[in-house]
C-alpha cells in the first residue's frame, strides 16, 4: 500500500486550481494538504473560492484555511502543484525546486528549458528522464516537470498516434476555446457576446511550438529517434463556452493514408498511464465518437473516467487521398490542466521521482 | 435616367426579407413595392416583422400591408426576391418564372439546375448567359437566377482571386457561422448557450459543392476555360453570434507560393459590379485587414458601402511554401443574401434581363 | 427495510425527464425501471437522449432501451412520473391512474383539478388527502398527483413560511428564468442572444395563481384555516442561462415587519419531509445566503443534498417598515420538477397512498 | 442661425465617448473637435477606438488623432462632455471648470455637490441656475454640470410624470442591465455565460439616491415646492446583453390609481426639450409599447429619434387599486449617458449659459 502524499496547491482559487482541489480530494494517495492563495489569505477555501465547476465544494477542502505561498510553511509537503501564471510561475517554482520540492508547472515559463520535460504521461513518458540531468546540472534537490498549454494538448494528443503511425505532412489547426482557459477576470465579457475573438500570432505561435515539440518527443520506442518534420498551424479563437477546447484539424500525410485506419490507431491508443494503471489515467485517453454532431463542447467535454480525462475525437474522414480531416475537444482545465498534473505525478511516483 | 423597378419580397418577414427591405428601401432604382408573407397576411409590415438587424423598420416599407404570395395579385411587380426555405422555394419560383417574373432566388432549390446562373456577380458573371438556353429550353417567358448559400461564398469570394492567379491546389476550410443564416425560430437556444454546434456532413458536404460550382466558373477572361480541380473540405459550426460567417482557410498550393502576393490580389480584386459601378457594388468586394485579433464578427460583419457588402479578410500568413492561411468573415443575410440578390438584380437589369 | 419500487419516467428524454433518471439511479428505494419516450423508441436510452444536466448518462440507465408510452407494457410498474408537455399530459396521466397507477406529474393539465393535490411536500403535505376524495369520486384504483410550475415554487417556497409567519399583504415578483424550463427545443436562440425575452401576460397569471393556491394551502397546524388574502404580481422572464430561476421579490406586510425575523423564519423552515427524513427531502428547504452578490444562477443553483433541492434565498432586506426585499434561486428541473416529484412520491409512499 | 460649438470629448475611446463621437459627428451645432484619450494618444481615432455601436466610425472622426486631457491644447475648444470614470472624473472636470470650460459630466464625482444640477434635461430643467451659484461660490468662470447614472435614469424618467401627477408612495425597481454600462473591458466574461451577476447593496444604493434626488426635484411648474416622500427600492443585475438597461417597476399609490391613466400620463410626458425643440430632444420622451413581450432589448433600444433617446416604456398594468406595475428600456449609452449629455448641452444653449 502507496503512503500518502500531501501536495500544496498554488493558486488554489484560481481555476485551474479548483480542479486541483476537486479531483485530490478523491484522490487515492496523494491528498488536497496546502492551499496556497494571494487575495484570501487567512479566510476558508470554501468563502473565497469561485467554484466554476462541476458539483459543490469537497468537504476536504471546504473548510481549509487558504495559505501564504510560502515554502518555510510547508514542511510537511510531499510535491506542489503550481497553476501560476505566466511571469509569476517561474522564481517561484525554482525556489521550491531547489529547497527539494518536485514541482509539476502547468505555467509556461519553464516549458522550454532543456531540462525540464514537457509531459503529456500518454505521449512522452520518456522525458522524466530530463530530471537527472536538470537536478545535476542546476544542483536542486527537487525539480520541475511541466506540462504543455491546454489548447496545444487538445491537438498533440490525438496528433501524437497518428504521427507515430503515419507518415504525417502537416496539420492545419483551427481552435475554438472557452473561456476558463483565460482565468478570471480572463477575457472581457464585450468580447465575447455576438463575437469571436482571435487569439492573435503569438498564441498561435506558441500552440505550434508545444505541439512540435510534443510530437518530436512522440516514440513507439523509448529508444526510437525522434521521426519526421511536420509543418503545422494553428488559428485560435476563443468564444463564450466556459469549458472545453474545440479543435477542428486537417492532417496532411507524405503518402496514400486511410482515414478508417487513423480512426483505429487513435480508439486503440494506448501509453503507459493505462498499462501502468494510475489512479487518473482514462482508460482511453482518446474516445472516438461517429455521429456527425459530435463532440459537442457542452455535452462531451466531462467524457473519460475521471471525468474529463479523454480527449474526444470525431469527424475523422477523409478529405483527399493524403488528407484527414477529425475534430477534437479537450477539458481545458482538467486533462489540458489539472487531470494533466496530478496523471504526471503519478507517473513520477510510479518512477520513484516522488517517494 | 433609369426607370423605377418594382421589387416584390417573398418570405418578407423573415431574417433575409428584413435585409431586402431594408436595403431596397435606400435604392436609387429598385423599389419594395410588394411585401409577401404567410402568417401574417393583411397586417402591417411594421407591426408583424421581427427587425433583426440594423437601425429601424424604414417608413418606406413600416405601413405596407403584408400580403400572400399571389402572382395574380403583383401585376406592376417587375421582379422577384425569393428567400423562401428549401422546398417551399421550388415551385413558387418556378410558377413566377413560368409567368414572365425574372425571379432573384437565395434558395438551394434550383442552385444546380444546369440552365440556372448560381451568381456571385464579381466572380462568374458570365453565367447569366444561361438565362437564354433557361428559357428557350423551358418555354418561360420569365427566369430564375439563384445566389448561393451564405457560407459558401463567404469562401469562395476570397479563394475566387486565389484560384484565378495561383496555382492552387485546395482548401481545407472551418466555420463558425451565425444563427441568423437558419432563418427564426431555428437554432435552439440550448444547442448554442456554453456550446458549439457543428452542422454535420450535409452541410459540409453542399458547402463544397457550391465552392466548387464557383470556382469552377471563375475566369481571368470570359473565355476562358474551367481552371485546375482543386480539393476542398469545409467542417462547419454554428455558435451564438447574430449575423456574420467566420470562415478560417488553409489554401494549398501546387508551386511556391507568397503570402505577401495574395494578399495583393485579394485587396486588388475587382469585378464586373465595381466596373459598371452597379448602385450595390462595394467599392472593394474584399476589404483585406492586417490587424492580428482582426476581423471580429460584432466589429467587421457591417464592413464595406453599402454596409455588409465586403467580405473582410484577415490574418493573410505564409504556413509554408505552398499553405496560406486566411480568415473570412461575411455579413451572411446581406452580401450572402439579399444584398447579393440585389447586386444579380442590377447585373441583370445591366445586361438587359430585366427592363 | 422498504421494497423497492419501480418507477416509469414518461418523457423520459426530455429535460424534466433526464433529472428523474439521474436522481432515480442512486435513489435507494425508487428504481428508474421504464423509459418512456416518443421518437426514440426502440433505442438505448443513452444513444438518443441530449442530457442536458450535470455528469453523464448513468449506467443504471444508459443501455435501458426507451419504450411506448404504453400501459400494456408496465405490468411491473409501481408508479409513473409524468413530465409530459401541456394538453399531451392530460389524458395520458388519467388513463393511467384509471387503471390502478400512481401518477406524479409536472405537468399543467390537472393543476386545478379540485380533488387533485398540488404538492409542495414542505408546504401542503395535508393536501395528499384529496386523493381518497379523488378516487371515490372518479372511481379510479389509481390517482394524479401534480407538483406546481417551477417558476411558482421558486417564489412559493420562500413565501409560505413568510406567509405562515407574518402578517403578509402581498408580493411583487419579477422572474429570470433559464431556458430548460421551457424544454427542448423550445426558446429559438435568436429570442435570448443580446436580449431579454418576457414571458407575458399568461405565463405572468398562471405564476400568480399557482403561488396563490399553494400560499391558500400553506398553514402552522393541519387544521388551521386558510389564512389572510395576498396582492400577487409576478413579471417573467427568459434570458441565456441554462438551469435555474432567479426571482426577486418584493414582500409588503399589513404591519410593521423585521427582515432579520423574516431571515430567521426563512432559515429555520423545515416540513414534513424534514421531519420524516425522507430520502429526497433536503436538511434545509430554504438555505439563506448573506453575501450581496448572492445567489448566482451558475454557482448557487446546485444548492443543498440531494443537489438542487434546496432554494437558496439571498438578499433579504429591509425596504421600509413594512416592506421587505428577498431573492430567491430554484434550480428548476430538479426542486422545480423531478426532484419534487420524487419528494412527493416518498410523502406518499410514508403516508401510504404508494405500497 | 447658431454659430457652431466646438467640443472635447474626454475618453472619446470609451463605451460612451464613442455614442459622443457618434452622435456629434451628425449634430447641428456641436462639432466633436477634440478627442481625448489615454493609451492611444498620437493614434487615429478609427485605428484605436472600439467601436461597440451601431454603424461604423464616422468619418467626420475616423481620421482625427487622439490627443492628450490637457486644458492647454484646447484653446479653441468651447465646452467638454466628460464621460470618465469615477475618482478619475472629479479633479479632472474641476480643473476644466476653473479655466472657464462648461462641464458636462456622466460621473458620479460631481452628483450630489449641493451646487452642481444632477440634470435630466425633461426632468429638472429648472435646477440649471445652481450653475449660477456654483459659479460665484466656487469663483469659476466655467461650470459643473452633470448628468445622472444611466440605471436611475431608466427607471426615473417614467417615475418622474407619475410623481408628478399621482399620490405616489413608493417604487421597487429589479434591475436587468446590459455590460456596456460598465465599461470596457468591465464585466469578466465568467460572470456572465451562464449567470445573472447581482451588482450588489451598494450599486443598488446609489441607484435609489439618484433616482430620490431626480424626482424631488421634478416639479409641474417651476415654482413649485417638492412633492412627496417616496419609499425607493433597487435590486441591480447585469447579463450577457451588450446595450440596453431594462427595469421591472412597482409602483405604489397612496390612493386608488388608475393604470390606464397612469399609462396615458405617461404617453403625453412632455418636458422643456420638447417645447424647445432642442435637436437631440426626441419627439416623445417616453414611448408607451402595448404588446405583452415588449420592450424587449434586442428590438427597441434604440427607439426614438434621435435613435436611442426614448426611453420605451409597457407592461404598464394593475396589480391592485393602489398598485401599478410597469417596465422601461433606455438605452444606456445613449439616452443614460452621452445623448443625454448632448441634451443637457442644448438645453445650456438656449438658456446661455454656454455661449
């Protein structure tokens, strides 16, 4: 029997935070133990927090105090989960590494150090690896793993089989994003009522390089070389859904490739979470739907066990010979956030990182 | 000096009707002088109409009594405005041509009839010529001319100037349209409240058969011959804007091809409508715009003079050598409908179909 | 130990009809055994029905197969829940109770039956004794029991303690109501985008004259006789929010009144149900919130155990001396509808009118 | 004939700075000269402002260059409308006054100075000559006028007749008002998808002190004294509507009252704009609708002409002998803030006070 962990919680109130505290406070072994806000400091989770998702506030959480983001505070902690944003996420984050903590980042800032893995669990479970190397060269006892941006989750899962089994060209990506992705305050309400918004280059610039990067890391075998360039796009958007990334995309492939056979290989994924069985791994990370009205953001996004852990892919078809057409949709805060962190800790624990 | 024209409206009260009042309310040449509709028959227009669009209902059109759908009744109409629903459209039209109406049809109900223009005026206006082998081969007296869907031209105006100078080769394309484009009641406010709805393979499908009637009637010259095949997809959506298709295109291409030049060409496009400076011919049929988060469904749909006859391109970018990305956005009741209608209407009166 | 009954939920795909099979799946004496639906017979329940509620399809119900709505069939049956639309209710509910069932509805039709109860279970348990009158006059082994609109008891259920407790002259009420009150595909999304949609003047009366039965029913002790006349207006209203009725209510009173007593009568509501523990029945009908920007429809409507059970009141304040202000949130489908038909189907099961 | 004003617009690139822009750019008299903004200084108008309204920037503004709130830039400038908001408004719009500049102002800084007009141009014409008093008290040779918060005004403008020709007794006012009101970029998006946000006791607060002030100064005759006390009560919201405050009222009597006369005496409401014709003055002030499901905001905002100056009134019903209910529409950029502004302006012309 796994003892116990307690994890810290940073950003607790914020909404990648609530999930984190809704899905630990089921958790088997690792438990909602710290929770660390700015504004409340002092007052009971449950007064401060804006519970903009699904059921009520876990009574394991309810009444905890919410705390100072304070490293000499959290003595008995086993691992932090940091939701920070951008800017404020990386000295922090380095300042509990390096006093011994394992951090798992959903920030940005650290995404692309070369020591630091990148890690969808499913994908490119390889990476933890980079730790030894990170820990060595920085001289920290704990460490930092990240994990990518929810929107370019949404497209790398399901791109990730289909690279790894295909000889993939490009992938052409248009996202339509809700609106928790953006935190709160986020995004303007004015900017949303009979309106699209466009993201802009730079958030499509930085969708397709996670997504390049995930890929380049995606193996059949550990020891495999990374396979081939893909030429990729994305044009994000974002409109009045309060969760769940919608992704439509085109794939391209360097030769004839059938669109039933691409819809085998993303029902049949499967990556080490499932064979290793972690508590938060969906037994499908990808669920294929038929009918031509799905996914739907309202009604599919909460799909997998844990609820919200599957990607759903539909509308996989052919567009040519060499073209696919499917369509995705990821729970932003869960799988593309929260889900995300808690599966990469398991796999850390799983993999003796986190004792 | 030309003389006046009087304009019947079938379907009046509807989301398409509303924009021909409104619109030919203002008309130097072509006057609403006959207001068809169903329930509300012998009530003023004012008083039954659902004024879902700009401004006000005009004095020109607010007291006029609404009346059936009679052709005995429009002695001293000139010509027809037909954005009947599919199904209902057919026969009408087909009864008012028969009778000696030049009939303007926004319904899919004849768009692939052999002998029928499918009209976009500044892209294949060498199809009116079909009106004559339309009528001998029929015996009519009058004719139908239709306009195709909304989303389709929301495409196919950009890719027309596209697929005339470039090599192009396809286009993988993502919509997210308005409610207004499936008429009142229709979309259900539960399928758009926190949720996207996409419209299914029909849609897509008839989507990419009208882009590809218009392309494949795109000319450099009026001689000249159909252009290259080209492969197209089209996965669409509807969400909780009013008016307004966002339309995102990846355009492939069979050689190198510049980002920097089809923007050229799109902001130089011309057609025939803006030679003969037809009274509803925008100035430029494409407004490009370089801004990032631009264009915007609330902000750009009223874009051009008359309003909504521009189609707005945006966010022009090279994805490699041979992919450009571009993003459309038409004002779908007006330019896709009855501002189009309106703009055949005065090709035609140009060209002597209606006198 | 109670045996389990087996329920049918006609309707069973509708919005009323997926909170009966989701609460009925975990009720512990009540088992969802017979899905009724119209054009989805002969699939499985979880292929054809939109649930529009919170997690997914239950597996207690997911593979039922929907069937007719076809007494023949119900041999097994011990009660029927009936949330059939207005007029298709009618005859349907008799034909049933006629033949020896139990029929708890949602619906309109036999509201005003005078034999035929209008069962708030915490408000006027004692008017389950109609239906020995009912039986015996219709010389039915069956009987109706209907449970009121959900808009009346989001006011009602508030008012009556007020009513009981205080000398109470009137209320002015004006709702904002979310869509699923008005089922699928019910409000055309082009009514609620941008937009405010009044219910009118029917939908305003029936409100008033439900809530003025039900406050006619409402009293300290069984025997006590109806109390004082009230002054009701009620002003509806639908705008984009997907569960829950929001109401602000103006109370006035024959003499002066404290809103801190008023407060206290509110929290400290309990009835029959409360007192009888039944499973359904929530520990607190009424949860007054203090916090000025409470409720709110997304984060409050949930309220209580089972979920959705309870009205959450906020707001309550002193307007002058004899005026007080309350708001009050009821989560429409579950409280307003199935939720309260089960509630009232455990009263009867107590009271023995179900075996 | 009038020599032409010229104007400064203060947060020209604000929610009501653009109705100015709109607005002024079509006016008789009153020139929009002199733009001034905060971030965008030095930009032209078009390129930066938001253009959150109907049409599309006019040209009489499109090209003008943003400049800085500075009194030494304006020498040619004749008087400011100051829409900015609270804290930043007050020193601001002194500083002007005391170099000789007549305010008007939309913020609440100045409203309750004892010697500064809270102005509703139909309302409280006569408190203008506080002008006069603020001027020699404060040795200003400019001045402070300002006009009240859009909320109050929806509901007081009716309010005001029915003071001023009935017993009043008192007022309870719910509040369902649109984002615009607060700014950009003002209300987070999460607030809203899905919800009813309460603005809260202290916006309800001030709401009711607005409102008392406005109506404690409406007289039938100049001269005459104040009327009654009345008993106020506000309950504000916002939802996803973009423009357009909507207002349920119940208004109480000290003796029997009649609705249809109340609805008469709101249909001839007539004020000193009117009678003087002022160009912004619509012909009613007051529009009476009879249909049960209007106003509605979609539709009727912007009523009147100029469009969005008449405050829509119906649902004007009895609810008892001493009870009426009614509901209002204004919309609140135009009518709540910069049109009643201009007005304002106008009617400081004709009374000289600006020159």
């Amino acid at each position: 029997m796994r003892r116990t962990l307690k994890a810290a919680i940073l950003g607790a109130t914020g909404l990648v935070g609530i999930e984190y505290a809704r899905m630990l406070s089921q958790h088997p072994y690792i438990k909602p133990a710290y929770l660390a806000g700015k504004g409340s400091v002092g007052k009971p989770y449950e007064e401060v927090v804006r519970w903009q998702t699904a059921g009520q506030v876990p009574k394991e959480v309810a009444s905890m105090e919410v705390k100072p983001t304070d490293p000499k505070l959290m003595d008995d902690v086993d691992l932090i989960f940091s939701p920070l944003p951008q800017g404020a996420a990386g000295p922090v984050e380095e300042e509990f590494a390096k006093l011994g903590f394992p951090v798992i980042s959903n920030s940005p800032d650290h995404r692309f150090d070369p020591d630091v893995p990148l890690l969808v669990p499913e994908i490119n479970p390889h990476t933890v690896k980079l730790i030894d190397e990170q820990k060595k060269r920085r001289d920290w006892k704990g460490f930092i793993v990240t994990t990518p941006l929810c929107t370019a989750q949404g497209a790398a899962i399901p791109l990730a089989p289909i690279y790894m089994n295909f000889k993939m060209n490009g992938a052409f990506i248009t996202t339509i994003q809700s609106l928790s992705g953006a935190g709160y305050p986020g995004i303007p309400s004015l900017d949303v009522v009979d309106n699209i918004l466009p993201l802009g280059d730079a958030y499509d610039a930085k969708t397709i390089k996670e997504i390049t990067r995930i890929l380049s890391e995606a193996r059949r075998a550990v020891n495999d070389p990374p396979m081939q360039e893909v030429s990729l796009a994305a044009t994000t958007h974002r409109i009045a859904t309060i969760h769940g990334h919608y992704e439509v995309t085109y794939v391209t492939f360097k030769e004839d490739t059938d669109a039933g056979k691409v819809r085998e290989v993303l029902e049949n994924f499967r990556g080490e979470p499932q064979e290793l069985k972690l508590p938060t791994a969906p037994e499908k990370p990808i669920i294929v739907v038929d009918q031509d009205n799905r996914p739907q953001v309202y009604f599919d996004r909460w799909s997998g066990n844990p609820p919200g852990m599957s990607v759903v892919v539909g509308r996989v078809k052919q567009v040519n010979a060499r073209t696919i057409r499917m369509v995705s949709l990821i729970h932003n805060t869960v799988r593309g956030a929260a889900g995300g962190g808690i599966l990469a800790a398991e796999l850390l624990v799983e993999k003796g990182y986190i004792e």
